[in-house]
C-alpha cells in the first residue's frame, strides 16, 4: 500500500508562502570583544534582555538585537 503524502514542496525565496527563516541571535557577555561596521573594535560593558551595551572608548553605544554589523572578535 503506498502512502497518499506527497513530499514536502520547496517554495521560491520570494514565495509568500514559503515557511518564514529565523534569525540566529547572538549573545554576547559582558567584557567580550567585538568589532562593528560603523564604530569598529569595542569592548561589551553591559547586556540585559533588550540590548548590549559597547565601549568603542570615545563612545558608547546601546545596540539592540539582532546586532546588525556587530560580531565577536
């Protein structure tokens, strides 16, 4: 007997219904080394549930996730 399921489509990249993709959300830890596009190298002061907090020593910025242009060094 075979099974009436057909497999599982692939849907088109800009198809409306194709499944949506997650995003991977890093974590960061307080003194942790990072690098961002515009600010460039700093040092992780502070992280809470909404945001991590960077020292790039003549600023320090607040930045929420999914921390676009920012990753560990």
């Amino acid at each position: 007997m075979t099974s009436s399921r057909s497999p599982q489509r692939k849907h088109l990249a800009s198809s409306p219904f194709a499944p949506p993709v997650e995003q991977i959300v890093e974590t960061y830890h307080v003194d942790d080394k990072v690098c961002h596009d515009l600010y460039g190298l700093g040092k992780v002061v502070g992280v809470d549930s909404h945001a991590v907090t960077v020292d790039f020593g003549d600023k320090t910025v607040r930045i929420k996730p999914p921390y676009a242009k920012l990753e560990h060094l």
